[in-house]
C-alpha cells in the first residue's frame, strides 16, 4: 500500500516545482510574498494610526514609500508605526534587491539562449541551408550575389555548430554581405524539431551540404536529411524545393526515393565529366565557372511569341546582347543545341544566356555576316590520345570511364598512384572499356625520380587527383609538389603538355597558379555553384541535366580555324552562322593573347568586331 504523503510534503512539492520553472515564476512568487506584506502592514498601520485615511489609501502610501526606501515625516511619532515601518523597508530592500538579482539572471538566461541558436527563424521566402561544410562559404557567397537585385533577403543555416563560431567563419571568409542577412541557428538537420527552428515550410528553397568525410557517410547523412524533410510529420505532402548532392552514383536513387520530388545531384559524375572535358579542352573549367556562378552569364528561360512556329536556327540571330542556347519544353524537359530545323512551339520557352534577365530583349536589326570568313571544312580524323593519371580517388574510376567515352581506339590511360587499391578498381574496370587500354604503376607521384621515369612528354595530356582519403590541406599539398615538378620537367625539356589539377580547396587556386598548371577543377566548389544554381531556379535542373549528360549537348572548346578565317572586322554574327551550319550554337570565345580570367569571353555581343581569337566556345552534339 502507497504511503500517504503529508500536506507539508505535498505543498512543499508543488511550489518547487513553480520555482523551477524559471525567472518569470520567481518574480510571481516575489510579488506574492510583496503583496502579502503590504497587506499586512498597511491594515496593522490602519489598526495602530486610526488617523490615516482608509485601508486602501494607506496601501498605495506604503507601496510607494517600500519601494522608494522613504518613510512618511510622521512616523516618528510612534514607536510601533516606526516599527511596522521599519519592518517594511527592510521588507523593501529584500524584494527589490532580489528583483534585481532576478531580473539580471533572467536577462543572462536569455542571452545564453539566443547564442545558443536556438530561437526559432520567423521569416518567409527565405533560403534555408541545412549543414555544414567548406561548401557552405561557396554557396552563401553565391546567394548573397544572386540577392544583390532582390530587396532584403534571409539566408538560414542550420548546422550542428555553434552559433557563434559559424557567425565568425562566414565573417571571416566572407565580409560584408550586403542587403543578405545571415541567421545561424544551432541543432541537427536530422531532428524534427531542429528542423522547425529554420521554418522550412516559408522557405523558397532548402539546400542540403553533406559533411565533411567518407563518401558513404556523407551520403548517408544526406539521405536521412531528405527523410526527415519528406516525409516527416510537420512536413508530408508539402511541395518543398529542395536540392542535395550525393558523391557515390548508386546513392542517388535511394536519395530521390528519400526525398521525393528534391533534386539529387551526382556530384562524383558531374566532377568527373569536368575534369576529363577540361583535360581535353583548354580552360573548360573557365567557362563552366562562368556559367554556374552568378557573377557570369547565366542561363534564363523567355518566352517569345514572336518567335513562335519559326526554326530554332532563326532564333540564333533574335537577340544581340544574348545567346539562344535551346529549349524548354512544357513537360519539364530541356534541349540544348536541338536540331535547327526544330519549330518553336508555342508552349516552348528559349534556353537564353545572358547577363541578367533584364537585358533580354528582342533585337531592332538584322545582323549580317561575313560569307567569305566562314570555313566549310570541318575537324580532320581523330587520333589516338594518351592519359597520364597521378594519384588516385574516389572518382577516378568514372575518370576512366568518361575518357573512353571521348577517345577513339587505341588510347591509353597510365595510373600512377601510391594507393593500394588503384590495382583492383583498374582491373574490375577494364573488361567494361571499349576504347581505353589502362596501366598501373605503383609510385608517390610527389618523387621526382618517379616523374622522371614517366617520360611525361609523350602524353597528350596530364590529370593530377587529389586524394580523397586525404585532409584537403594535405591533399592540396601533394597536388602542388607534383604540378611543380611537372612543369619544371617540361620547360627543360622544351614542351608544353595540357596540365588538370583537382583541388580539394578553393583558396589553393592561387598558388596553383603559381606552378603555371593548365587548368584546376575544384570539384566541390563547382557542385555548390550548380546546387545554388538550380535551388534559385527549379527548372534549370533540366538545362544542366541535358548540359552535363553524355548523351545530350556539351560545351566544347575548339580552334577558331575550324569556324572562320582572320578577316578586317570580323564579328560573332559570323562565327554564329558558321557554327550553325554545322549544328551547333556558339556561344563565346577566347583571345588569342588571355589576360583576364583567362581571356575567355562569353555571350558577345555579335555587331562588334572581334579582337584576334584563338578558340571557339559552342554547344554541339559531339
């Protein structure tokens, strides 16, 4: 049988369970005890002053008095009033002092909260990141860009970190970000209730970053992000537009399982197609960084009704200060460089590159071009290519995989990497070759003595991988001393061999530089370009889905000898014409003599001459 508990014990229980309930019921105890007080008094004054006037009155008097620390010049005519009054201005000093203390603490409490990050975000139409990692810096650098035209806008970060410290970093790495404030919030993305603190369900997008680590952690991590986010109780059946990226290809379908209608990236096969295009083409990675970043030309959808039931191929010529790339159907889907033949519908709406949205307009003219500069002849057969591979990752093997894509037969790939399991991931791979015949040699490609023996001269072209196994410092690290000795070997020699770096760290482009490499693929960072991308602009999933599928258009960089001849006053109007003839879209160029960002020019005006060019940027089939 249950002991029965006293009344003592049961009145002291509940009133400490009121005390503990923070400063707000303390400060109601306090003036409880107050009230009591004053009460007390005031009717034991009325009882021994029968002069004063009325209970009430006498009541108001004290209070004042307590809390003034005064006491009435007639007090001293009775040493029980002046008693009684005593009595209340120690009762005074009591109350407010431990008011004070309260109200200090309480205040305290509450500071330590909002550094803590824990309040929640009421905003709406905002952009809400969930993790954190080095991509963080790249995307909300870019969001803060993409904000720059917009009225005051909110970025929401949600992240496992502390406030404070995520603060510090973006200010640190990032600066003054302008009209674009930045609320941290501290909690984990995979919490359900962590997550309300950010109020996705206001948000206009949800970017989620895996963490820094192995692949399948990552993408594990992300998975479980996307759950939460789909099918969570206070977020199912709500059309959120959310983007993540997974770095393993065979996580991507249980990762759109996971989040429904959230766009997945593939980042490992994105990385790897950039880095074997940029290894064939010189400065790619320039001009895909020019596309995906919103400080360049971006890709915008217009629709034109004037243009409608003409040839896509007229379209070219519709706008001076715009590129016409392809186009967007009504079902979702996109088609870059589409036959020219093909009739714009009315429903379809043009794939533009431009600068902003706002300089899309209609041409007033015709733009004439130069039919004695254009070029009938096309590229001549292609040649067997030869790949060196220093170092070895996670990607590698979809590097391999994309070259014999690209090359004809007869190429070779050499891999030259200290990693144990080069070996075994080249032999289950060759049987699936077709085109490529792939060789391993064991070697720290830091060493010299093993570059030497290389006869790095004999390659058509060179890719350095950072190792993913690596911290990013130390994987950059390696990446340098190799390109380093590269080139030194290279000058000696008197040859010039195309040279691609991949980075782990975007800061390390800079002295990448210095070791006059080719090209550098930063492979995260151009992931967070394209996540950011596509979280302001749902549609333009399906641009960069046919942009980055092997089957669809790719931008190729090509000598300017294979469109036009050097003739006074050549403008892009006639590259334009000379490369729709052969079923493909230009859509910039690069000087002869780079300077500034690598003399890469993108979406040119087409009535102004030419300076002296030395490649052409189009989109093409093959």
């Amino acid at each position: 049988m249950a002991q029965k508990r006293s009344f003592r014990t049961r009145l002291r229980y509940r009133f400490d369970n009121t005390m503990s309930r923070g400063t707000v019921s303390l400060v109601g105890w306090l003036a409880v005890v107050s009230l009591v007080m004053l009460v007390v008094v005031s009717y034991a004054l009325e009882l021994v002053d029968p002069k004063r006037q009325g209970l009430l009155p006498l009541l108001w008097q004290t209070f004042i008095k307590t809390f003034a620390l005064d006491v009435p010049d007639d007090a001293a005519n009775s040493l029980t009033v002046v008693g009684l009054w005593f009595i209340l201005a120690l009762g005074g000093i009591f109350v407010v002092s431990a008011l004070v203390g309260l109200l200090t603490s309480g205040l305290s409490q509450k500071m330590d909260q909002l550094r803590k990050g824990r309040s929640p975000v009421a905003e709406s139409d905002h952009t809400v990141i969930l993790g954190w990692s080095d991509q963080v810096f790249t995307v909300v650098s870019e969001l803060v860009e993409a904000n720059r035209s917009r009225g005051k806008s909110v970025i929401a970060i949600l992240a496992d970190q502390d406030k404070i410290e995520m603060e510090d970093a973006l200010r640190h790495r990032l600066g003054s970000t302008g009209k674009t404030r930045i609320v941290c919030r501290t909690g984990t993305p995979l919490d359900m209730t962590d997550l309300e603190l950010v109020s996705i369900n206001t948000s206009r997008s949800v970017i989620v970053l895996a963490p820094s680590g192995s692949a399948e952690d990552a993408d594990a991590y992300v998975i479980k992000v996307l759950l939460a986010l789909n099918r969570g109780p206070a977020f199912r059946d709500k059309d959120h537009h959310v983007v993540a990226a997974v770095r393993g290809s065979h996580n991507r379908a249980v990762a759109k399982l996971a989040g429904g209608k959230a766009v997945v990236v593939d980042s490992d096969d994105i990385s790897a197609r950039l880095i074997v295009q940029t290894a064939r083409q010189p400065r790619l990675s320039v001009v895909y960084h020019d596309l995906l970043d919103f400080g360049g030309e971006e890709f915008y959808l217009v629709g034109e009704r004037k243009l409608v039931g003409r040839p896509f191929g007229q379209a070219l010529f519709a706008y001076g200060t715009s590129c016409v790339v392809g186009l967007f159907h009504p079902d979702g889907t996109a088609r870059l460089n589409p036959p020219m033949d093909t009739i714009i519908g009315a429903a379809d709406k043009l794939i533009v590159l431009a600068e902003d949205d706002s300089t899309v307009k209609l041409a007033d003219r015709q733009y004439p071009f130069d039919e004695s500069a254009i070029v009938a002849s096309f590229r001549g057969p292609q040649a067997p290519e030869s790949t060196l591979v220093l170092g070895w990752n996670g990607r590698a093997v979809r590097i391999i995989e994309q070259l014999d894509v690209y090359v004809t037969s007869g190429s070779t790939v050499d891999v030259v990497s200290d990693r144990s399991d080069a070996d075994l991931a080249v032999a289950q791979l060759a049987p699936r070759l077709r085109r490529l015949k792939v060789r391993v040699k064991e070697g720290d490609i830091r060493s010299r003595a093993v570059l030497e023996s290389l006869d790095v001269t004999g390659y058509s072209n060179i890719i350095v991988l950072a190792d993913d196994l690596l911290e990013p410092l130390a994987a950059d690290s390696r990446v340098l001393v190799s390109l380093l000795h590269l080139r030194d070997m290279l000058a000696q020699r008197g040859r010039n061999v195309q040279i691609v770096s991949e980075m782990r760290d975007d800061r390390d482009r800079d002295l990448a530089q210095l070791t006059r490499a080719d090209d550098f693929v930063v492979s995260e960072q151009l992931v967070s370009l394209l996540m950011t991308q596509i979280s302001e602009n749902r549609h333009l999933e399906a641009v960069f889905g046919d942009l980055f599928d092997s089957d669809g258009a790719e931008i190729y960089v090509r000598p300017a000898t294979y469109y036009i001849r050097p003739v006074p006053n050549l403008t892009f109007a006639t590259v334009v014409e000379s490369a729709r003839r052969r079923g493909e879209v230009a859509i910039g160029y690069r000087v002869a003599e780079p300077g500034e960002g690598h003399g890469v020019v993108l979406n040119p005006d087409k009535a102004k001459p030419l300076p002296p060019i030395d490649r052409v940027i189009v989109l093409a089939d093959s």
